[in-house]
C-alpha cells in the first residue's frame, strides 16, 4: 500500500489487474481480453464498451502503454469511506497520465456513482493526472476501428505486400483504386495491408464516415506509428 503521490507509473503500466475478471453463464456483460499493439499483450475489458475505449487507446499514437483495473483507490471524502479501482491508466509519450473510468452515461445518473467518479476525479487531478469517464464513442467511428483492428497484427501479414501498397498510394485516391494498382499478390493480403496502414496510422481517412472502397485516403508528409503492430 502507498499513497497516490508516490505511484509509479512504469510500475503500473508493467503490473497485473489488481482484481479479476469473472467470467459465469448468462452475466450481463461481456468481458474478455484484447491484444494490443501497445502493449504487445493482452488488455482485459469487463464490457464490450471497456473494448471500445482499448480500441481507442491503442490506436492513440501519444499512448505507450495501458494498464486494465491499475489500482485501488481509498480513502475518506468528507466522512464517507470510498474505496474504488478505475478501469485503465493510459501512459503518454509526453509523460502525462489519463486515468479512465468506463460508464455508461445512464449510471452516472446514480448519486453514489457520480460521487466515487467524482472523488477519484479530484483525487488523479491532486497528482496531475487527467481522468476521463468514458460514454462511448462515435458508432461510425468505432464501427470503423473494430474493422480496421484486423490489420493491427504483422505476424498475420505479408510485409512486402504491405510496402507495395504503400509504394501504391497517393493522397487523394480511394482505397479501391489503390488495391486495383497492386499486382502480383493475393487480393486477401493487399486488403490486410490497407487495413494495417490505416491502422498504423500512415495513411488517414475520414473515420466518420463508413469505411469503403471509396474511401479517401492522405498520406502525411512524414508518414510514420510511434508502434509498429506486431
């Protein structure tokens, strides 16, 4: 046990959930575990909306790493005693922290739900932290994401499939034309490759929109993931 000022990031980033996931016939939610190009291990979620915000972190390219359940909080907040594990700790390139607890915004309705989100909110910003309660996000958008995480993975992929596909594209052309460019390779594989540039985040698209061969893409001038999926 330690006091919140004296936490050490690594520690927790390096660290195990500090409770388990409970997995029973008929529950209500839907937990499970995710592989992230993050961490390069699998990230525990309770929800299929914990999934979404996994998704989320691990596509960030200022995120370095994902801790799932990082502690326990507790303590007094004016004489109540709380005790409370947010869902997952977000380390950033910059060295900054976001701490995020994942509620649907129905809950946060609930007067002793708000207050613990409340009090674990003043008590990460006491350490210079941000927090985040997370609702959801855009269905476009995470539609999208779930689909492109197919190409997070370089041990599924053909990466002189994936440097063709890159050679091939040019901002302003959709992702049918470039995959009618690139010969010589299973159709399969040249399609798992846009996905993992996408994901990889050397080519852009307009994520609120639904993702289709006519999507758009842009290539940035110094096209490059702070990862590499693996």
């Amino acid at each position: 046990m330690t006091s919140l000022a004296d936490v050490e990031v690594a520690a927790v980033v390096g660290g195990s959930p500090v409770r388990k996931f409970s997995w029973r016939p008929r529950q209500g939610n839907y937990p499970g575990w995710l592989w992230t190009s993050t961490t390069r291990t699998l990230v525990g979620y309770e929800s299929l909306l914990e999934r979404d915000r996994v998704l989320l972190a691990d596509l960030d390219v200022s995120v370095t790493g994902i801790a799932s359940q990082p502690f326990w909080l507790s303590g007094r907040d004016e004489g109540v005693q709380r005790r409370h594990a947010p869902d997952y700790l977000l380390a950033c390139a910059d060295g900054s922290v976001v701490v995020v607890d994942v509620k649907p915004a129905r809950m946060c309705q609930e007067p002793q739900v708000s207050a613990v989100l409340e009090w674990t909110g003043r008590l990460c910003r006491s350490r210079g932290w941000r927090y985040e309660v997370f609702h959801g996000g855009d269905a476009v958008v995470m539609a999208n994401l779930r689909f492109l995480a197919q190409g997070r993975r370089s041990m599924f992929l053909d990466e002189e499939c994936v440097s063709a596909v890159s050679a091939s594209g040019r901002s302003g052309m959709t992702l049918g034309q470039i995959e009618a460019r690139v010969s010589g390779f299973d159709p399969m594989d040249v399609r798992a490759s846009v996905l993992a540039l996408l994901w990889r985040q050397a080519w852009t698209t307009d994520l609120g929109r639904p993702l289709s061969r006519a999507s758009v893409i842009s290539v940035p001038v110094k096209a490059e993931r702070c990862r590499v999926a693996s």
